[in-house]
C-alpha cells in the first residue's frame, strides 16, 4: 500500500463513520498520516525501542528477547475518553521481519482501563486494521499505547497511519451487535431430522394468527399453515409464535419459511448434517492437542503448527514441569507447599482458550468421548460410524482402533502422567492442573508460548476425575487392547485409594492471578460416587458397588435444571450406571432407570414450557457454559430414550438441539460452520482470527459457551447491560464468560451430535 493510498483509506473510514454518526467525528491523534514532523515529539518509548521519523511513517527498532507485550511499549498521551462515546482506531502499520502489536486506547494510569484495542501479528507488508468501540468508564488522561514485546530476536515496527476518530453515543447492545441475525423467523439453521419435529419460531406482538408457508430450494410452496401465539417469553424476553411444520418430511436442502414479508436462513431436512457434525465436534480435539504437531495435511493448512509444550524454546514446559514457588502456594493455599521432583506432563488437550490443561475438565470430556463409544456400542445400530477407525483425520487413523478411543487416549495418558510419583508425599494423587506461572497473553500459538509451566498443588477432586475416568478407560479400551486397559485399570485404583486417603485436599477458589482458572471444588462426594461407579462396571467387584452404594448421591436428587458438569458429576455416573451393561441386581437397575426417566420427564417438562423448545431454566437464570448444560440435559433424556425406547424422549432431544443451532432469541447458530448466522469470533488464544487475521478461525464444529446472565467479563459487563437470559451472549472473542470454547464442552456435543446422527 502507498503513501497516497494509506491516506485514502483513512479518510474513507473517516467518512464512513461520519455518515453513521448523528455528530461529526473528531480526530483525537495529531497527524494521522505523519507529514508534520513537529509533531513527532509528542510520541514516547520504553528504552528499548529506538523510533525515528520519516515522511510518512514513525517506526521504531525494538529489541528482542522480551517476554510480555508490556514490556516494549510505544506511545502518545494526551487523548480523553468519553464514557458512552463511540470511537473508530484506524491503523496501517508493518514489521520487518516479523512481530507482535497490540495497539490500545487505554486509561494513562493504573489499572491501565483497556478501552479499544486492535492485535496484529505483523510482517514486513503494510495492513491495514481498524475497530469500534464504546468507552465504558471516562478517561480525562488517556493514552494510545502500541506493545511491541514478546518478540524473541529485534525488529522493526513502522506506524504509517494512526487515526483515533470520535463519533456519538452509542446505542445499547442488539442482536446484531451479539452477533445474531436480524430475522424474525428463527430455525434451526442445520437441519431437522426426518420423522422428528419440526418447529420454528416467529417473532412478534399479538395473538393474532398469522399464515405461513415452506418453499423449496426452487420457490415452489411446500407446506403451509397459521402460527400459534406463544405471547410473551421470560428466557429470551421476546413475544413469539410458533411455526410447526413437522408433518412435511420429504429431504432435501435449501428449504425456507416465510410470513408476509420475511424469509428465514436456510435449512435442510435430513440426518446426514448430524453425522457431520459428530466428526467436526471430534475433530476439534486433536487441533487442541498438547505437545504433537498439528499437520496441514490431517487438520488443513491454517491449523497446522508445531508441538506446543514440548520443551522446546521459547517453551518452558511441558517435559519437565516443577511445583509452583513457594510464594506463590503460600497466596494459593494459605500455606507453604511444594515438591521436590519434575514431571513430563506433555501431551493432552488443551482446555480452553487458554493453554492450561486441568485434569477436573480433561477427565470429564474424556469420560464424554468414552461415554459416546460405549453409546454407539451398546445402542446405536450397527455399523455406526462413532466406532469407526476413519471417522476423522488424526495421526492414529488406520491402526484398527475406534478413532474416538484414540483421541480420548491422548487425554487420559496426560491424566496419568499428572499423577504423584511414589515415594512422594500425596503420592498416587494427582496435581489438579499445569499452566504458566502466569497468564499467557494472546493471541499467540502455544510453540511461541513464553511462561514457565507449574503443577499446581494435587487435589482430591482431580485425583477421583483421573480414577473415573481412567477405569472408564479400562472397560472400553479391553475389547482392543488388554495391557493398555489393565494399566489404566491400576491406575484408577491406585488413584481412588490415595483419594480415600487424602479425602479433604481442595482446590480453593483464588484471584485467578496465577496464570489459570481456580476450578475449585470443596464437595468431592460426587467424585467418590462417580470413580466408585466407573470402577464397578469395569470391574464386577461388589467392593466398588458398596462403595457407590454408601455415597448419598446412590439414592439422592442428583439431576439438576443446569445439568451436570465437571464440579457435578453425579448426574454422569447416574447415566452410565442405567446404560451401560453390567451385573447390577435388576431391583437396583430399575431403580436407576426409573430415576433416570424421572429427571428426563421433568427436563420435558421444562420444554413444553419454553417458546424455543429448550430443556433448559435455571430460575436463577443463564449459567456460565449454558449451552453445554443445555446438551448435558438433552443427554439424559437421550439416555431414557434407549433404555426405555419411548421416542417422546427422542424427539424432544430433536427438538431442544433446534436451539443450539439456530432457534433461538438471537438466531445464531451456537456451533462454528453450521448454518447461515453462526458463532465464530470466540475467545481463544490461537483461534484468534477475530482479533488478529493472522490466526485461524475457530475450527468448524466448535461450540460457544453462549448466553450467561451474570457475564463476567468487562465487554460482555458493557454491552449487554439490562438483557434477557437467552440474549446475554456476545459473539466476540473479548467476552470470555458467554463465548469461550472449551473441550468439556465439545465432548458433550460430540455424544449429542453422534446421538442424533444414529437415531432412528
């Protein structure tokens, strides 16, 4: 890009924004495009940055070997931000040879309030970049800082145009600004099945009955009929109706509804988008996967990247990872701890947008992916794809094992390798999570991640996930491979007994300043229950039974309107207890089925109650996550569906997965790639295309953690203020709490989507 064409491009911006704004804007930078070398002065930088001008252009050479952005800053104060006011950053800026900006409009003093902010992973070409945003919190002294640190050998930055434009006040969050459609008549976007339900809703006012009508790929009418009024609806906050069409059955793709003037998104009727999405789902972990090279020809070539944590520098981990300091444990924990040996924890997934790896959240997607096998297995007609070897493109496929055992092995390898090694105080537990010693900044791809790794104190919670799930393990992978099961076998017993010894050592619940979630939990009952479960059916030992027997979660309430999750997993162990085969005494068996079908009843109960067709109503509102709760709810009425064959059950899993992919307040479809309208500006440290076009996009079959009313994050906090409980969700990668993406998460997708690609 020129000189001439770089002004062009500011000043379009500069118009566009104009035209969209009730005032005229205002620039806030002096000398936008640097043609008054006076005004050079005004620009500031850390000592290691040498900046200079020239026509057109402020660069600077900054040293390498820095660690955080932050630590090779420059800048230019003198700017105020105005609360409610909307802002344009525009920039053209290059890097030779390569390194990482961030450019930010911030508060000039502690806290250093973040206010717009654009990320760039830059090369020697010039790129062009620009943001919206809206000031939540006044600044008479701001400042606009670029960090250029992380970099580990010198570069040079060039700034050929800044522009920081002020506009109007800004209106309240949409759902366009959420990131969903502006259609009134809300799908599921995907697909509905064939001899299932068919619902749609449509949003508006009044009682009043309105026609509808289907049309095909080609226009023709294909169905039609009058909608039912719902009026109005608590969770989403909207008055709605209901389009039901589920008497039209004939496949086919590009079907659409329309009333009056609207038309909906597309959609297909047809069962094959749900064996799609099973592979997408499953696919997603090996892109996530800890310490292996991530291949081009197996992931596509914008996935492809070297082993992360693999020891190899700028990497301070994972082939041998120490305790954290003894500063550090004592603000943890309250109290000095820490161990006198490393570990070789490479491998696993890593857990969220982050690049931590906690064993609570590793061992319950892995007991998912296990569950979804022995599903298949034992109910799911024959020749279902969930136990193929090919089902998706990973290293291990072609070695004659189920491709899903294979990547859940990936994880429970790393769980075990979490362990305490004998001889060792705690020995036999396992350390609850390893991640930096602090928080990685993003967005960066895990090879280039500079923290050093800790293990963080063992817990009893993590050490009964790793015992459930490796004894899990043990049952599904000794139809394969007998030594690799009995290994897993005397894992979990061994775990299970340190447990037994340790009962009390919590995860305690911190500032979250150490580098990674807390994950705490300081009621292990259920983990007892879970672990004592597992290793019945894998066993036959009636020890393990009168264990399971003795926990309060054997006859206890153990279902609840949020589903469970990885801090409550007694739900988990219920549903496998009543589906998976075992020598249980058939009194007990029909009391654990009947359980079963009691909270699947309830949870369709919750749906006859919902305009959108969803099992899911917390009265407390929306949780965080509140899209895997939902599918966490559908899989126990999935699973009361094959141990009674009561197709009432089937379809209202039909019906409620209309929500996750579509049917809903924003009509956004929940799951990366699939449908017109879908999430894919989520938080992540590597997918991070948003927020960097550098990174990849989130993969496709990624599920957004989505609505949350009680968002913990600055954005979210902002933007949607005063909303709904199905429209708390922002399709941004800044809102963590409503849009994160994280492999507890897809593992109960996976189960649903092979559920639904199965069922017939």
């Amino acid at each position: 890009m020129t000189h001439s064409k770089a002004m062009i491009g500011v000043t379009a911006l500069l118009a566009t924004f104009a035209i969209s704004s009730a005032a005229p804007a205002a620039e806030q930078l002096p000398d936008p495009t640097f043609v008054q070398s006076a005004l050079v002065g005004d620009w500031w930088a850390t000592p290691n940055i040498k900046f200079e001008y020239r026509a057109g252009a402020l660069c600077g050479a900054v040293d390498g070997g820095t660690a955080q952005p932050w630590d090779a800053i420059l800048g230019i104060n003198g700017i105020t931000l105005e609360k409610g006011e909307r802002y344009r950053l525009s920039l053209v800026v290059s890097g030779d040879p390569e390194g990482p900006m961030r450019a930010i409009a911030q508060k000039a003093a502690e806290p250093w309030t973040p206010e717009g902010e654009i990320t760039r992973r830059l090369s020697g070409k010039k790129v062009s970049a620009s943001t919206d945003f809206q000031v939540g919190e006044s600044h008479k002294a701001g400042q606009m800082v670029f960090q250029l640190g992380g970099a580990d050998k010198p570069w040079r930055f060039c700034l050929h145009s800044a522009s920081l434009l002020s506009g109007t006040k800004a209106a309240t969050a949409s759902a366009a600004a959420a990131g969903g459609t502006g259609a009134t008549i809300r799908v599921n976007q995907t697909a509905y099945l064939p001899g299932g339900p068919k619902r749609a809703n449509l949003v508006r006012k009044g009682n009043a009955r309105v026609e509808w009508t289907l049309v095909s790929a080609s226009g023709a009418t294909v169905a039609n009929g009058r909608t039912r009024a719902n009026g109005r609806d608590n969770s989403s906050g909207l008055e709605v109706h209901t389009i039901d069409f589920s008497d039209f059955d004939k496949p086919g793709d590009g079907y659409r509804l329309k009333v009056g003037g609207e038309t909906s998104p597309p959609f297909s009727i047809s069962r094959e988008a749900y064996a799609g999405l099973r592979a997408d789902a499953l696919s997603y972990f090996y892109k996530v996967r800890s310490g292996i090279e991530i291949k081009a020809k197996l992931a596509g070539k914008d996935y492809a990247r070297p082993a992360g944590h693999l020891g190899k520098a700028p990497n301070r981990g994972d082939t041998s990872v120490g305790c954290v300091d003894s500063r550090t444990a004592r603000k943890v924990y309250g109290k000095a701890w820490g161990c006198g040996y490393k570990l070789n924890v490479e491998g696993g997934w890593y857990d969220a947008g982050d690049f931590g790896k906690y064993v609570v959240n590793g061992g319950i997607a892995a007991a998912q992916l296990l569950a979804t096998y022995e599903r298949a297995l034992h109910y799911a007609p024959k020749g279902s794809r969930a136990l193929a070897d090919g089902l998706v493109p990973i290293p291990e496929a072609g070695n004659g094992v189920a491709d899903i055992l294979d990547e859940a092995r990936w994880e429970l390898d790393f769980l075990i390798s979490m362990m305490v090694p004998e001889g060792q105080p705690y020995a036999g537990m396992a350390h609850h999570k390893v991640h930096g010693s602090r928080w990685t900044v993003g967005p960066i791809l895990p090879h280039r991640d500079r923290e050093e790794r800790v293990l963080h104190r063992p817990s009893t919670a993590a050490t009964l996930n790793l015992a459930a799930a490796a004894a899990q393990g043990a049952r599904v992978f000794a139809r394969t491979n007998k030594e690799y099961a009995n290994w897993l076998l005397a894992a979990a017993i061994r775990a299970y007994q340190a447990a037994e010894a340790n009962p009390k050592l919590y995860a305690p619940s911190t500032d979250g300043s150490f580098g990674g979630g807390d994950y705490e939990d300081n009621d292990v009952s259920d983990e007892f229950y879970w672990a004592a479960v597992e290793l019945y059916l894998s066993t036959g030992d009636a020890v393990w039974l009168k264990r399971a027997k003795a926990s309060p979660h054997w006859s206890g309430p153990v279902f609840y309107p949020d589903g469970f999750n990885w801090r409550a997993v007694a739900g988990l162990a219920r549903i496998e207890l009543a589906s998976v085969p075992s020598n249980l005494s058939a009194r007990d068996l029909k009391v654990v089925r009947a359980s079963v079908k009691k909270a699947a009843d309830a949870y369709l109960k919750v749906q006859k109650k919902e305009a959108f067709g969803l099992m899911y109503d917390p009265k407390s509102g929306f949780g965080w996550g509140s899209n895997q709760s939902l599918i966490q709810n559908m899989i126990v009425v999935a699973t009361a569906y094959d141990i009674t064959g009561d197709r009432r059950y089937l379809h209202a899993v039909q019906e409620s997965m209309d929500y996750v992919l579509g049917r809903n307040a924003l009509g956004i479809s929940y799951v990366t790639g699939y449908g017109t309208t879908y999430a894919q500006r989520q938080h992540s440290n590597m997918f991070a295309h948003a927020t960097d076009p550098s990174y990849p996009k989130p993969p496709k079959g990624a599920l957004a953690g989505g609505p949350n009313s009680k968002p913990a994050d600055d954005y979210a906090q902002k933007v949607l203020k005063g909303c709904a409980p199905q429209a708390c969700y922002v399709d941004d990668p800044r809102s963590f709490s409503t849009n994160e993406i994280a492999i507890n998460w897809n593992a109960p997708l996976t189960w649903i989507a092979s559920f639904l690609a199965d069922a017939k």
